[in-house]
C-alpha cells in the first residue's frame, strides 16, 4: 500500500503526506490500535503515537520509525511540524475531511512546507479490495449469520430490544467476531420505522416486526447485515411490506456488477414501489462500501453520482418506513465482481415468522 501512496505522492508533487484517519493508519501501517498518525514521506516513514502504543506499533508496523508525540513536540501538530521541518519537507498532504480546528492551526503555523488538502486518496485504495480483505469479510458476514442464526430462539413476548442487541453481540464475539461487534440496531414494533433506531426498554409484543441491524469484525474487516423478523403470524400489511422489500433488494442486486452506476441501482431498487402507496416511504441512500469501516466509498443512492468496480465490497438495504406503522430492511453485503456479485450473506431473506 506504501507503494502505492507513493506514486500518488509523486504525481502530486508531494514529499509527506499526514494521515490522520485511523482507518486509513492500519490500511497502510497495519497497526491495529487508536490514537495513532502516519507521516509517509519520499525519504521516511513516521508513525506518530504515544505510550499507550509504541510498543505494539514497533512490532506491527514494518518500515516506520515509531515516535513518542510527546516527545516530539507540546502538541501532535507541534510533533508533526517538528518531524517535518527535520526532514525539510516542501509539500505535505493531509487529510481534508479529518483534523481539527486545532490541529490544523497548530501544524500550519508550526510547519515550514505548504500543507494540502487531499480527501479520498487512501479511501480510493481501500474501495477495491484484495483476496485477503474479501477473504476477512466472507469470514465477517458468516459470523454475523451463525449468530443471526442463534439469535431467533430468543426472540420473544416480553423479552427487551436491549437484552436481544446484547444477546447478539454475545453470539457474534462468540462465533469469532473481534471483540468489538459494530452497532446493534434492534427494534421492534412501531419503532421499526426509525432507520438507525438504537435499542430501547420496550418489550417485544405479539405481531411486532423486530428489525436487527448488526454485523461484526474480523481481522478488523466489518459485516453488515439486516434482517426483519415477525413474532407470531405476521398480518396481511406486514406481508406485503416485506415482499415489496424483498423484492426491492433482488431488483437491486440483479443489477449490480462491475460498471453498474448507483443511478441505474436505485432505479431498479424502487421498481416495485415506484406505483404503490409505498412509494413516499422509501429512503433514498441504498448502500455503500463497507471494510476496514462501515461506511466507505461507494456510496449509492438516488444523488451519487457512485460506480461499481471489480472487487469493491458493498451492502445493499433498500428499505420501506411508515411512520407510526413499522418498517422493514433487508440488508444484504456482496462482492462485486466482472458479471454480477458474489452475495456474503447467506442468512434466508423470507419472511421468517417466529
Ligand atoms: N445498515 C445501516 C446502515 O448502513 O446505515
Ligand atoms: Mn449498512
């Protein structure tokens, strides 16, 4: 990856590049912890932390010097200038979309080259992934679905949208999820037409729609999964609901390959609304990359102007949400390839009615 950062580097005429996001830190340092910055330059590379972590970062990080901040500088900005001015750096890059107010002001008085503002250099990389990160995410959603899996058997009356969230991550870590299991959107009932609802007190009741949102890591590599689920005999609305969904997602999906552009994606994924009440109720953004974080390039949805690549990993969760009703998503993850996807989530997408 440090190579080629480096020919980016050189198009630009650029000598250091500062990388602040820490997603984009362990994408080319490997390092696996927070709280940490890269400073890549044409002569040396500088991994930038503090005490916490600089023993973790000597064994992780290959071809970096690892540099205590604090003694390097009063401030991270002071330590970055600091490093920079040493090796008389002329142009260096940072991270547009990701410092401080502070930071930016500390470096900028402190340091000596012109700074410029880059975004989506490391994220463009990221987009497209290689065998081992497709391999990591494969691993990913089928933890995500052995705990979906053992999740339906206790989902219940009177049982609580935070018990089943917990229940779940509890199934993820232990099916072999990194500690961290991301989110825990469980929602049941009328609350289910929140999109990013967050588990609440409420009780699961007969008829309720339970909506769960979750996905885990492995190797730092994420899954993101939905599935909509009745408790009980689910009523006539209910199932039309979720066919429509259903059919939403397929449509979607059976468009999606190398070259698809989001537009002809969200056109096909609003196909089966587009002359039904349910129209007014779908949600315009539609997926988006997914890896080392949750949300990455490609974005697709009605605006973006997004295309699909070989070996971009995505989502796809077209939904529908009625206020004060419910609502259902049906979230699935694939790989993009050359013809089509290679679909990472295998969890069933009918309508299961427990
Ligand atoms: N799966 C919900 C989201 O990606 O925002
Ligand atoms: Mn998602």
């Amino acid at each position: 990856m440090l190579k080629k950062l480096l020919s980016v580097m050189e198009e630009k005429s650029l000598d250091g590049f500062f990388i602040s996001k820490i997603h984009n830190v362990r994408y080319v340092s490997k390092y696996t912890s927070d709280d940490a910055y890269l400073l890549v330059t044409t002569n040396k590379n500088y991994f930038i932390t503090d005490p916490r972590y600089t023993e973790q970062a000597q064994d992780e990080c290959k071809g970096f010097e690892v540099v205590n901040w604090r003694t390097a500088g009063k401030s991270i900005s002071e330590a970055i200038a600091n490093l920079a001015n040493g090796l008389n750096l002329k142009s260096v890059a940072f991270e547009a979309d990701n410092i401080t107010f502070l930071n930016y002001s500390g470096l900028s008085e402190k340091i000596e080259a012109n700074l410029i503002p880059l975004t989506n250099v490391i994220e463009d990389f990221r987009s497209v992934k290689t065998p081992e990160e497709i391999q990591n995410q494969r691993v990913s959603c089928q933890i995500a679905c052995r705990a979906f899996e053992r999740i339906l058997k206790d989902i219940k009356v009177g049982v609580s949208e935070k018990e089943i969230a917990a229940k779940l991550s509890y199934y993820m870590v232990s099916e072999g999820s990194d500690s961290k299991p991301y989110g825990d959107i469980v929602i049941s009932g009328k609350r289910t037409s929140l999109l990013h609802g967050i588990p609440s007190d409420k009780k699961i009741e007969e008829g309720d729609f339970v909506l769960m949102d979750f996905g885990c890591g492995y190797k730092g590599y994420l899954s993101d999964m939905t599935r909509t689920v009745v408790v009980g005999k689910a009523s006539d609305k209910q199932k039309e609901v979720y066919r429509l969904e259903q059919q939403m997602l397929q449509d979607a999906l059976d468009v999606m390959k190398a070259g698809a552009t989001s537009k002809d994606i969200y056109e096909a994924s609003i196909k089966a609304i587009k002359d039904t009440e349910y129209y007014e109720y779908h949600y315009n953004n539609i997926g988006h990359g997914i890896g080392l974080f949750v949300h990455e390039i490609p974005f697709m949805g009605a605006n973006s102007q997004a295309v699909l690549f070989e070996n971009n990993v995505t989502t796809m969760e077209p939904g529908i949400y009625i206020p004060n009703w419910g609502g259902v998503r049906i979230e699935d993850q694939v790989l993009i390839t050359k013809d089509g996807y290679e679909n990472l989530v295998t969890a069933p997408k009918e309508l299961i009615e427990l």
